[in-house]
C-alpha cells in the first residue's frame, strides 16, 4: 500500500510539475512555432548569420517573427523551463546583429530572462550581460561586401535555347 501511496504522489508532482510547461503540440505566434522549432529556429539563425548565409536585414526579420512566437510563448507558459534558456539564446542572437532595434531587442530578452529567472544560471547571466551592457553593433563588413557584389546572371546556352535540349513544340490548333 505504502508503494502505491509513493507512486500516487510521485505521478501527482510529476504532473503539477510538467503542467507549468507548454505541450509539444501547442504553436506560438503568427508561424504557429512550438516551444521545439523556436529553439531551433534561434540556434539556425545564430549559425547561418554567423556563418555569412545570412544578410543581417534577412537574419532580423526572421528573428523578429521568431521573437514573436517566443514571447507568445512566454505569455502563456510563464513558467515554462525551457523559456530562461530560450531567451539566453534569443538575447545573444540579436546581440550579433547590427543596429539599435537588435540591442533593443536584446535588452528586452535580457530583462525578461532577468525578472523571471533571475535566480538560475540564465537569469545570473542576463543580469551580468545586462551590467556589462550592450552596445550597438555596426553593419559587418561582410554583409557590405555581400550587397554591393551583383549576383551572377544566368549565362544563355550556346545553342540560344533558354535550357539545353529544349526544341519548341508546336501550340494545338483550336
């Protein structure tokens, strides 16, 4: 009986405790993002700007609706473990990017990350970032580079056909 009482109370904080979680089929903002593709979304951004696949223009839209589902997220599951983490991660993306609307973005996942989690690692984190400050990164130059190299156009083939093998067929008759 004693076994069956343990296992009761265990599977009862069990529940209480994975309830302050979001579900894995729950979707946030207008992408309809789960917690999981949030995540991931951040860390692929993070590692395609980092890795020049990225414009910082494109990197910061996509953030943006990223961000969007994030805090969406956070509005429904304050108290969700992953969000500390996420917005660690979300806050040291836009710190990579350049211009005063990234830092601001930054500054935001910080302070929530900050006054939610503030005695976790994340939150200790956030609170020594947001000490050191942020600066506001200038357009890399790599990204300047980018833009300003054209892109290469289509070269015709030698036959002046658009595509090779290509023979123009005749249109039916009506």
């Amino acid at each position: 009986m004693r076994i069956f009482a343990a296992l009761a109370l265990l599977a009862l904080t069990l529940a209480a405790a994975s309830s302050d979680n979001a579900p894995a089929d729950r979707y946030f903002g207008r992408l309809r993002m789960s917690a999981l593709r949030i995540r991931y979304e951040i860390a692929q951004l993070k590692s395609r700007y980092d890795n020049h696949k990225l414009l910082p223009e494109n990197a910061s839209h996509l953030a943006g609706l990223t961000e969007e589902a994030y805090y969406d997220w956070a509005a429904r599951y304050p108290k969700d473990g992953w969000l500390a983490s996420t917005g660690l991660n979300l806050a040291h993306l836009y710190e990579d990017l350049p211009g005063a609307s990234a830092r601001g973005a930054a500054l935001k996942a910080l302070t929530l990350v900050k006054s939610r989690f503030g005695n976790t690692s994340y939150g200790k984190q956030a609170t020594a970032e947001l000490r050191r400050g942020i600066a506001v990164k200038p357009d890399p130059l790599w990204a300047i580079k980018m833009r300003a190299t054209p892109s290469p156009s289509p070269l015709p083939s030698p036959n002046g056909s658009a595509s090779p093998g290509a023979t123009a067929t005749p249109s039916p008759a009506r």
